[in-house]
C-alpha cells in the first residue's frame, strides 16, 4: 500500500489530519487511530514534563533524609537481605533480586552495587571490585560476589520498625526507607543530577560522625568536615556546613623523594591516577611545567614518581602541580535531600541532627516493641505457671468439644485473674489447650518462677532504658564506635592552603623581545632585541623614555610606545625590586633623583615616573631586585661659572619613596652625560620571614610564628620526627616535611636536648648534641623501624620527669636534670641511657636555671679623621617638593 500525501491544519490548538487513505487505520491496532478523536497537546507537554522532573527527583537521583539512601541504593541492600545467609552470592543474582523492585534494569543496578562495594561500609566484597585510585572498573557481574556487613546486618535492617509499600508492579513489598540508625549519608557521600536540581553531599569520617551525634545528644557543640577515601589534604575554610555555595580545595599529596623526583602518594577526592597524570603531562607540554619522565607504581597503594629535568626546582614544581594540574581541585558541596516527599537543601550538621533525632525514634520504637514482647512472655509464662500449677488441665478430661475445653480452663482461670497484667483472650486459651502432656509432667515450678523473674528484671531494664533514652542512644553509638571504628580513622589531613600565584611559579617557557625603537614588544619579534625568558601568563612592564611606563599581558606582538627605555618580567607587589631614576623636567628643566618601588597597577593604563611636565627625559635608569643603590658619575655640559662638571652621585643617600614623588635635586644645569660608577649593595636590610603552621609555609606577612630577619647565606635549620635534620633556604616556595618537628633560623650554637626510644635495644635514650650546618639531611638518632622520637627541648637547661611502667609503675616518677645527667656531643652519639627501669612516660618541666647572657663590653669610640674633601659642599637631600637649593 502506497504512502499517500497528508495535510495538517491547525485549529483550536489540535492537529487534524486528512488524506486518501484516512481510511486505512480503521483496522489499526492503535487506540488513538481510526477513532475518530481529536487529542488536544496544549498543557499536555508542561503536566508530563513536571511528572518525569518528580519521579527523577524523588525516585532516582537524590537520597531520602531517613536512611540517606538513593531508591536503587535502598532496593539492592533490601534485596540482599532477603537472600542474606551470611555466604556470599553472586553478583548477578543480587542483581537479579533487586530487579524485582528496581524497575530500570541491571545495568544501573549493577553500577550502583559496585560503588556501595567500594566505600567498604556496607558490603563485603569477593574478587576484582576495581580500583578506586586507578579508576579500573570492577569485573563482570558473573565472577564477583557479595553479601551484606556486620555493621549493616546490626544497623540497617530491623523489619519490626520498618514502613512498607508495594513494588513497581505490585507483586512485591518494599521498604519506603530502612531503619538506619546510623548518619550513613553523611558517611557515604552521595552525588546525583536530577531535573532542575543536583545533589552533592562529601562523605566524612565514620567516627567524627560517631563523636558528632554523641555531641549533639549531649548539648555540646561540633564541627564536621570531608574525609575522603583516597586521601590527600583539604582545606575547609569556605565548606559552609555543605551548603549551596560553599567550597573546598583538595589536593594530592605530593612530597620530595629526592632533588630530582618528586612523589604523589595520595590523590584528590573525584581523581585517579590515569586522570592526574594526563594533566601533568599536558601542563609539561604547554611548559607550565619541566618532567622528564613520570612513573606510576600504583597497587594497593597511590605511587606516582614525577622526575624532574636537570635544574628544576622541586619546591617551585610543586607549587606549579598545584597550580596547573588536577593536584588541586575545588569540589562544591549541594546538600540536597528528600524530606517529607519534596527536595530541600540543608547543611549537613542539620542532616547529622535529623540522622540521630531518628536513631532515638527508632530505639525507642526497637525498646517499646521489645517491652510489648516481654510483656506478652511474662503473661504466657505466669498462665502457663497457674494453670500446670493449680492443675487446671483436670476438668477438661470430661469435656467432648473445643469450645467446651476453652470455657473449662476460661472458668478455672477466674480466680486467678488478679495475678495477670492484662485479660486473657481466646489465644491465651487455645495455647493452654495444646500444651503438650510431656510438659505437664516435666514442669518445674522453681524454673517457671526463675524465668518469670528474668522477665521482669528485663522488663525493668527495658523501662529504664526508655525512661532514659539520651543515655541508652548514646550508649548504642559509643558501642558502635568500639565494634567497627577501627580502623576507620580520618584519611584526608586537614590544613589550610596557601594562595598559589600562577606567575610565581609558571615556568618561563617563551622569550621576550622587544624593538626599542618602533616601540614593538612580544614573544613573536625573534629577530629583534632578546629581554628575558618569560611564561605566557606574566605581565611585563614596559618604561619609555618619556617617563611614562605601563603594564602589559604578555603576546605575540603589541605596541606600547616608541623609545623604550626598559622591558621586563613585572611581578605584582613586589616591594623589594627598586627603580633608580635621574630624570630632566621638561625641556631644559631641572634634574632629579629618585628611588621607588611600582606595585599594584591596572594593565593598558598609562603612569608617569616624572613630573609630567612636555619634554622630559630619563637620563639613568635602573632595577635592582633586591634595592640596591649604585654610585653614578654626573657630567655636565660645560657652561659659564660651572667650575665642577663632574660630581658622583649616590644613590644611598636618597630615600625610597612612592612612584609619583618627585624625588630629589640633584642639579639645574643641563647634564651630558651619566654612567654607573660603582655597583651598590642592598639598602633594604633583612627579609622578616613568618613560618604559618596552618598553611606550613614561609611568609612575609606577618602570618605565624617569627623567624627572624634573612640575608645573604641565612639559612633555616629543619628536625624532623623520624630523626632527621638539614638546613633549608628561606625561599617563600620551599615546602618543609610533613612531620617538621622543629623549622627556626639556624644560628651556630643552638643547642638540643633529644629523648627517643631505640628499637634495638628496645631502651629509651637522651642526649644533647649542638645543630650543625648541613645542607644534605642527616640522622640524630638511629634509623630502625621500631625506633622513634620522644621529646625534644631548646632549653639550655632542661628538665625531665620520667614516669616508669610495667612491672616498675609503682616506683615513683623520677626529676632529671639533663645538662647535669649528660654532656653536650655530637649529633651522631648514641647518647645516653635514660634509665635501668622501663620508662612509660617522659614530660618536660619548668627549668629552674637559665643561661645568663653576658653583655659585651663597650666599644669606645674614636673621633673621625678628617678626609680630604670634606669641607666641599655636599648635594643636599630634598623632599618631594622639589624646591631644594641646588649646588650647580
């Protein structure tokens, strides 16, 4: 049958069709066709669109408040429990199981079974479940198995205090939610996409949750935050309780093995190694960073070794990690949960409060129901005693019916009714019927009494549990906590991240060029005037002859004025790098000195280093990273009654100032010539340096404990807690040891009392040896894996209290004196026994001496001699107005 033409015209919102052959659907099996029935569209897209957005929200993509779990979650831990028999069972058949209440197939099943696998809480597993760190997928559903935990056996399931309903096609019942006494979505975390709405939630650490509900129920206040199962740092300063609009910024961890590797031996939450080594790689391709090679050694445990080329620095490599690679990620918490059938955001200390407000419920609701079955035993139990008691089983010998038999023993309990807590019921009567002749003339009164009395000692302790139900939940928890928190101890350390600024540490993988003369700058210009190697990130700054100067991004080519005078690499707020000036005002005017630092300026906007004035003109200019003030020699053009046209000019004696003063006089004549004379050293002094132990970086604002002032071949003295000691510079991106146990300015002398215990001898030992000027790492107490650190003091006359255990906890602790139990020596003695007796404890007490500093005697001072020349006039030193009498 041929395909005929149709026609659609539209009216009154419906589509009507017409044709030859509108007669052939009349046969068709479709119920909308040959009918006759116009169906309106109008609305019908906007109802059905709002009840697939609903059924997406409320039965797939986002967890329940009650058990914190999504319906595919919920369905297989049901489906498990009904074939629980403590083996394991394929994963196909439980996939299969749960395809009777879970009606989108075994492929979301399957997916979302693995990842209950993964995060190890719920389901033990059996064979090749994937890798969480290298991303491999888990094997086929046919060769892995599973079966439920004891910590979910225990806490998830009780179907006494469970809510019902029908499957998806009504064969079957299944939990509206479990009874999880436990916060089990904030333990596992939870990431879904819904229509119109996602929900995000960080997992945390399943004995911080413990702590945290046990501090809720006793009024005391708490803090939660992420704890990740692969590790590595956060840092939680903007984590908002998990709110929409909060943040966090993980990181890998990353250490040095040696001058030439770096490693990574814990990865960002979200990441795996195949996906972090990819961004390291693209980083070295576009230069940002300098590898040779990269190494993944990943098992059981993260090991990714990055060797670096010859001459990158390991310190700045990883600030660079951080700052280009996916070493660094930020992850936004949505705390987005189902509560009373409709999606609400809340935090997560409000989803902890619900999880343990609902463990309370549900233990009172556990305890009650446990009180109504003990109550339903002790009234058995007490019929059972008065009826083989009183022999009440007698009159019913000479009854012919059922019922004849259920009113004899009605009648013969009358008497005794006043004995039992409730009336007896019909059951009661047939369950006395049916005991059996055998335990008639087996019963013991002495055994029924004891366990009446068992019962009601139960029953009490059932009732004081629910009279105190506070103290019996917190009670469950702590017994939680001691049945399966080992071993669960926080993963990911938590630490405040410095900010890292990508020009600091991108490397510079393109060269500056610039064309003075047209004005040209950028990285394109290669026949022209090489200026320095830069990044592609880096601002430069360009002066001009004039005077006038700008910042520039760095490009391939850009105009930024004829007759440069200086181009370079601009680094912002850079307070330490100074510009030494002389400049002419205008066209014949008067010259000036000045030094200034240039911070803080926009990009493109155009700045003036002289007065302003048209027609004026550097004559010397320099930059000088680290504020040094070179001598110049000034020549000037030979004029009438000018007897001196020579004269030096230092730069020392004129102040650093801001960048619009105006500097110092230095002559009015016109000048011919200038040239450095003499290179200056620093005027600026020490560099103030702050070690932050939050971020554990160097610092120069001030943040944390006070170093000292750094110069020239200072150096900063580094102890660690596995016994090691070097010395470090005092560079702002040098990373320090994990577990830096002492970071001070190195000064000679420096003396440290140290206490470890030898895992050789298996004896606690103290010594006192001077810090030594060691560039390589060295060890100040022996290398042994039983071996560790004890205590370490500064003091030049410490104490020690020794607390002893063992068989020797009952001596009484011991005062030492360490400068007077054991001389100063090397840092590789072995130094000295501490004690005969097994130490347990060693604390450090209030020195009672001190080392008294002498005062150096006074030096006297003798009078200058007079130098040639002194009596000459010298340039005076002006302020910014520029009115300074001048000499020439």
């Amino acid at each position: 049958m041929g395909v005929e033409e149709f026609e659609f015209h539209e009216e009154n919102g419906a589509e009507e069709q017409t044709g030859n052959d509108a007669g052939i659907e009349a046969g068709s099996d479709d119920p909308l066709i040959g009918t006759g029935h116009v169906t309106e569209l109008t609305g019908k897209y906007k109802d059905w669109f709002l009840d697939y957005a609903s059924y997406v929200i409320l039965e797939r993509a986002v967890p329940h408040t009650d058990d914190g779990l999504k319906p595919v979650q919920r369905r297989i831990l049901h489906a498990m429990r009904q074939i629980e028999d403590g083996r394991y069972n394929k994963v196909a058949n439980i996939i299969g199981q749960t395809m009777q209440y879970h009606p989108h197939g075994d492929a979301s099943i399957g997916d979302a079974l693995v990842q209950l696998g993964q995060k190890k809480l719920l389901i033990d597993t059996q064979g090749n479940w994937g890798n969480i760190f290298t991303g491999d997928g888990a094997a086929a559903s046919r060769y892995i198995e599973a079966r439920l935990s004891k910590f979910a056996l225990e806490v998830v399931f009780n179907p006494r205090t469970t809510a019902w309903k029908l499957s998806y096609d009504g064969r079957n019942k299944e939990p509206v939610t479990l009874p999880v006494k436990f916060p089990l979505l904030l333990a596992q975390g939870v990431e879904g996409i819904a229509v119109g709405l996602a929900s995000k939630i960080l997992p945390h650490n399943f004995n911080e949750l413990i702590d945290a509900s046990i501090a809720h129920l006793q009024g005391k206040s708490y803090e939660l935050y992420p704890d990740f199962p692969t590790g590595g740092l956060v840092d939680v300063s903007r984590y908002n309780d998990g709110l929409r609009g909060g943040a966090v910024k993980i990181r890998a961890k990353i250490s040095k093995l040696d001058k030439k590797s770096l490693v990574i031996s814990e990865l960002p939450f979200g990441q795996t190694t195949t996906s972090l080594i990819d961004s390291v790689l693209k980083a070295n391709e576009k230069g940002k960073i300098r590898i040779r090679k990269i190494d993944d050694n990943t098992a059981g445990t993260v090991e990714i070794v990055i060797h670096l080329l010859p001459g990158a620095d390991p310190d700045v490599t990883i600030d660079a990690l951080y700052a280009f690679t996916d070493c660094e990620v930020p992850a936004s918490p949505n705390a987005c949960v189902i509560r009373d059938e409709k999606p609400c955001f809340i935090g997560v200390s409000e989803i902890l409060r619900e999880s343990v407000e609902n463990t309370v419920q549900l233990l009172t609701l556990e305890l009650q129901i446990r009180l109504d079955e003990l109550g339903e035993i002790w009234h058995y139990a007490s019929l059972e005693r008065i009826f083989i008691e009183n022999e009440l089983y007698e009159p019913i010998k000479l009854c012919k019916t059922e019922e004849s038999i259920l009113e004899t023993i009605e009648t013969g309990l009358v008497p005794f009714r006043k004995k039992l807590r409730r009336d007896v019921i019909r059951e009661d009567l047939v369950r006395l019927s049916n005991i059996p002749i055998k335990r008639i003339s087996k019963f013991s009164i002495y055994k029924a009494e004891e366990f009446i009395r068992q019962t009601e000692a139960e029953m009490e302790e059932v009732k004081n549990h629910l009279a105190n139900i506070i103290p019996y939940s917190i009670s469950y928890y702590r017994q939680i906590k001691k049945k399966f928190g080992t071993g669960r101890e926080r993963k990911t350390e938590i630490r405040g991240f410095d900010t890292i600024t990508a020009t600091e540490v991108a490397l510079a993988n393109a060269k500056l060029y610039v064309n003075r003369a047209e004005g040209f700058i950028g990285t394109g210009l290669k026949k022209d005037e090489y200026v320095c190697d830069c990044s592609d990130i880096d601002d430069i700054i360009v002066i001009r002859k004039d005077g006038k100067f700008l910042i520039a991004k760095v490009s391939e080519k850009q105009f930024v004025g004829k007759d440069i005078e200086f181009a370079g690499v601009f680094k912002k707020n850079d307070e330490r790098t100074i510009y030494n000036v002389i400049y002419r005002d205008g066209e014949n005017g008067t010259t000036y000195i000045k030094r200034c630092a240039i911070t803080g300026l926009m990009r493109g906007k155009e700045y003036t280093l002289t007065k302003g004035e048209s027609g004026s003109r550097i004559l010397y200019l320099s930059v000088n990273p680290n504020g040094e003030a070179e001598t110049v020699k000034v020549t000037l053009k030979p004029r009438p009654r000018v007897k001196k046209l020579v004269f030096d000019a230092e730069f020392s004696e004129t102040d650093i100032k801001g960048r619009s003063s105006i500097g110092n006089i230095i002559t009015r004549y016109p000048v011919h010539k200038i040239e450095l004379k003499e290179k200056g050293v620093s005027t600026l002094g020490g560099r103030k340096i702050w070690w932050d132990e939050t971020v554990q970086r160097l610092n120069i604002d001030g943040k944390g404990s006070y170093l000292g002032e750094f110069s020239g071949n200072d150096r900063i003295l580094v102890l660690t807690r596995e016994g090691e000691m070097r010395l470090s510079g005092y560079e702002l991106t040098t990373h320090f040891e994990e577990d830096w146990l002492v970071i001070r300015k190195y000064r000679p002398g420096l003396i440290f009392t140290v206490v470890y215990y030898d895992g050789e001898q298996k004896l606690h030992y103290i010594k006192r040896f001077e810090a030594e000027a060691m560039e390589k790492p060295s060890r100040y107490f022996d290398e042994h894996p039983r071996s560790k650190f004890i205590l370490l003091s500064v003091n030049d006359f410490p104490r020690l209290e020794l607390k002893f255990g063992g068989k020797h906890k009952k001596k009484d602790p011991v005062i030492l004196e360490a400068a007077d139990f054991i001389a100063v020596k090397g840092y590789k003695a072995k130094g000295k026994r501490l004690s005969n007796y097994e130490v347990a404890v060693v604390n450090e007490l209030e020195p009672l001496r001190f080392k008294v500093e002498l005062p150096e005697p006074p030096v006297e001072e003798l009078p200058d001699e007079p130098v040639p020349g002194d009596n000459e006039p010298k340039i005076p030193e002006g302020g910014d107005t520029g009115e300074q009498m001048s000499l020439f």
